[in-house]
C-alpha cells in the first residue's frame, strides 16, 4: 500500500495520536472526556479530515467481535446470578495456602478458561470476581488484575478460539484446531509458568506485608461467625421464655394456696380451656399455614436449582459449539439470548448491566485505527523491515517478532494480522515453514497485547470492569500495567519463539 498524501498523512497521525493520548490518560487536563468518548473523537477527526469516508468508517466496525463481546457480557451476567462466581470462589479458595497460591491459581484458571471461552469472555466473567477476592483477603488488587489479564492473553493463544487474530489465522491458513493446539500448546504451558515466576518474583514483598493482615482478618472473621452462631442458638426470644413458662408451672404445682384455691378458680379454669382451645386451633391453622410456607419454599428451591442448571448447560453447550468451529459471535448471541428466554422475566436490568461503554470504545477504536492503516504507514513499517524478517533464521524470526509487537500495539493485533498475515506467510518457504509462520503470528500477536493496557481488548475489560466495580472498584494505571507487561512480553515471546514447531 503506498503512502497517503503528505496532508492526508499528517492528518491521520494527528488524528491518531489525539485517540492515543485519551485512550492512555483518560483525564489529561486539556481534555478530560474520558477513554470511551476520546476513541469517538479520534474516529470522528479521521472522518472530518478526510482520511476515510463516512462509508468506509461503518465498515471498519468490526461487528462479529462487537457482537462476541456482547454476547459473552450477557451470558457472564447470567452466570453471576446463576452463582458461578461462587462456585469459582470455592474453587480458587479451596486449601488455600496464602497470597502467593491465589496469584498461581487465578494464573491457571485464566490460562484454561481463555483457550476455551476466548480472553474476551474470561476477563468479563472474572475481574469482578478476583477483585472481590482480594478486596476480602485485604490483598492489593493490582498484581492479582495483571495475572487474570497476561494469563488469559497467553493462555489464548492456544486455540484458535482462544481470540478473534487466532481464528483470521486459522480461517486464513487452514490449519485445523489439533494442528493449532498441538503447535502453540508447549509454548503457552512454559509461558504461563514463567509469567507466574514473574509476577511472585515483582510482588513477593508486597504479598508477603499484607499476609498478617489477611490472618487477623480470617481470625476476626471466624470470631464474627462464631458469635453470630452462639448468639442465635441463644436467642433471647426462645429459651428464656420456654424456661419461665417451666418455673411457673413448677412453682403451680408445689404452692399449696394454689391447690385450696384451685376449686374456687375452676369457673376461671374453664374459660382458660375455652381460650386454650381456641389457642390449639389458631395453632392448627399455624401450622397448616407452616406447611404452606416450606413447601413453597421448596419449589421456589427445586426451581432456583433447575434453572441454574439450564443456565450452566446453555453456557456448556455455546462452549461445545465454539469448539466445533462454529460462528463465535452468533454463538454467543444466541446463548445470551436463550438464558434471556428461559429467564422468562423482563431482560432490562440484566442487560443495563451490560458495559455499553466500552462496546462504544471499539467502535471508535476499530475507525481511528482503520484510519491510521490507510495513511500508510504500517504498510511502509512491514516493507522496511521484510527483507530481514525470514523466519528461516533466528536473525529473522527476531525481526518479524519485533515487528509485530510494535504494530499490534500501535495498529491493534487484530489489524495487524489482517495486514501481514497472507504476506508473512508468503515470505516464508513451503510447507512446515509456512505452518510455523502462521503459528508464530498468532503467538507474538497475542502475547504482544500483554506490553501496553491498550495492547488487547482483554486488558481493556479488566481495566473497565475493575474501574466500574461498584463496592470495590479499582483503577488499573498505564503505568502499572506496563511496569510489569514490558519484561513479561519480551521474555515470554522469546519462550515462543525457540518452542512453536
């Protein structure tokens, strides 16, 4: 693709350049209008310059992946209520043995859930939930956010359902899903080993100060428990009042003025059996009512159970369809919408906890960086550099390595892999080389969303989520993400490139 003209150009960087800046400082105080809103001003200067069209920015929105996020959002939703959250928090929890094993814990659920429920799809079911983890182990919430949010990218790269650049490839390339798994397999397993070392290695003092605390707060919290137990099976509204009944009654039966007097009151005791009498039936009528109560209780239960269920084998089976190839965001969406049908209930509060923002944030991103692509600029980045990108050498495999870290994270993984994926393949020589060529695109372009917050949606969703936690939300800077995302990016894709066959 040859150059835009010189106004065009500029322009475009501008352009680019003002959508990088919000999108990283989101309240930089000439311009504090938030990420989602600076990725719409940055798509609509590239429009307003002339970079693109109006048409050709509509056709820049990627809606199979807006429609995988959607999707993916709903169905997380449901499963929150359906109290997955709860059952991954026992599961993570479980013989826990401190700070350290959490972090190698959300490391591998991360990992497994993202090669089979794409990144996308692990990150909004689990930022919420790791948050809440260590906001009630009283654990600093970031390093546990950055090993849900490396963890899912490499772990993605696994499966070329693992992110929307693996499945291009596998369309593109025609390898097929064993072929894939077999190829990127050893080098996601040491990946994730070695980001794990890494993140222990970084944070092993800051988890180490805060285990005391996470100790007192056990001890208080099983104090808590414990009285509260101790305090209902001694409820003063029960056994007192049984024992004062008893001691009347005792006292009735030994006070011998009770018994001479006992004949003269028998016109009262009859009028107490009456009122008796008419206690038993009312108590009849109580239990019945009791009876009433608890079986109600019980289909209220087996219908909560049943429904819960569903949930868990719709969610079952949109994974067992993605993994049958079929279409990713058509699943999604048709799962979401058949929870959404056997809800059987108004969908509006399930779905205004849908994060629309950030739906709207891709939608700008997908125009500034389709606008960016036409200046130019990427395409003269690959041309410069293909000559000493042959993968037959381990010169060369570096080169194409670096390359591709520096486009997906100006130009977006996905784009990239648009833009060097037919090319790279046929720089390479025929047949396994090609394979590999394929395979090692797919590698750097994922692990290279780990460098920069910007680098992957994944890394976007924990951030949105986390700022948007309402109890105990959390802002995940540009800094901190890249102070720990750097050296892990280029060591675990190095790992990549000596182990992907």
């Amino acid at each position: 693709m040859a150059m835009a003209p010189v106004v065009k150009l500029v322009l475009g960087s501008i352009a680019f350049a003002i959508f990088w800046i919000l999108a990283v400082f989101p309240s930089v105080p000439f311009l504090p209008i938030g990420r989602t809103a600076g990725s719409l001003f940055g798509a609509m200067l590239m429009v307003i310059f002339q970079v693109i069209t109006p048409d050709q920015a509509y056709s820049a929105i990627d809606l199979p992946i807006l429609g995988l996020l959607f999707g993916t959002m709903v169905v997380s939703i449901y499963l929150e209520r359906a109290d997955m959250f709860k059952y991954l928090g026992t599961l993570l929890s479980w013989k826990s043995r401190g700070p350290k094993d959490l972090l190698c814990r959300v490391c591998l659920v991360s990992a497994v859930s993202s090669a089979l429920f794409t990144n996308d799809t692990c990150c909004v079911v689990l930022t919420e939930f790791v948050l809440k983890i260590a906001r009630q182990k009283n654990l600093p919430p970031h390093p546990f956010l950055l090993a849900l949010a490396t963890s899912a990218n490499i772990g993605s790269s696994a499966t070329p359902i693992g992110n929307p650049q693996n499945l291009v490839i596998a369309v593109q390339s025609k390898i097929s899903f064993w072929e894939f798994l077999l190829g990127v397999f050893p080098a996601m397993i040491v990946g994730i080993t070695v980001n794990a070392m890494m993140l222990l290695a970084m944070y092993w003092r800051l988890l180490s100060d805060h285990k005391d605390g996470e100790e007192e707060e056990n001890v208080v919290s099983e104090v808590v428990e414990e009285e509260d137990v101790t305090s209902h099976r001694f409820s003063p509204a029960t056994l007192p009042h049984l024992s004062s009944f008893r001691s009347d009654e005792s006292n009735t039966r030994m006070d011998p003025e009770t018994l001479r007097n006992r004949a003269a009151s028998s016109g009262e005791s009859n009028h107490a059996d009456r009122d008796h009498q008419a206690d038993a039936e009312s108590e009849g009528e109580s239990n019945h009512t009791t009876n009433d109560n608890v079986l109600l209780f019980q289909t209220k239960r087996w219908r909560r159970v049943l429904w819960k269920s569903s949930v868990y084998l719709i969610t079952l089976g949109m994974l067992v369809s993605l993994l049958m190839g079929l279409n990713m965001s058509w699943t999604a969406i048709t799962a979401a919408l058949a929870l959404v049908v056997l809800d059987f209930k108004d969908a509006r509060p399930s779905l205004e906890k849908v994060s629309y923002s950030l739906l709207i944030f891709f939608c700008g991103m997908f125009i500034t960086v389709d606008g960016f692509n036409k200046t130019g600029i990427p395409t003269a980045l690959w041309d410069l550099m293909e000559p000493y990108a042959n993968i037959g050498e381990a010169k060369g495999t570096a080169v194409l390595a670096v390359v591709i870290l520096v486009l997906s994270n100006v130009a977006s993984n996905v784009p990239t892999v648009l833009l060097l994926g037919a090319r790279v393949a046929a720089s390479a020589a025929a047949g396994e080389e090609e394979k590999k060529a394929w395979l090692l695109l797919a590698w750097v372009s994922t692990v290279a969303g780990n460098l920069t917050l910007l680098g992957s949606a994944a890394n976007l969703i924990v951030c949105e989520q986390a700022r948007r936690a309402v109890s105990h939300g959390y802002t995940l800077t540009f800094t901190k993400h890249i102070k720990f995302g750097l050296p892990s990016t280029l060591i675990v894709t190095a790992i990549g490139l000596f182990l992907i066959k």
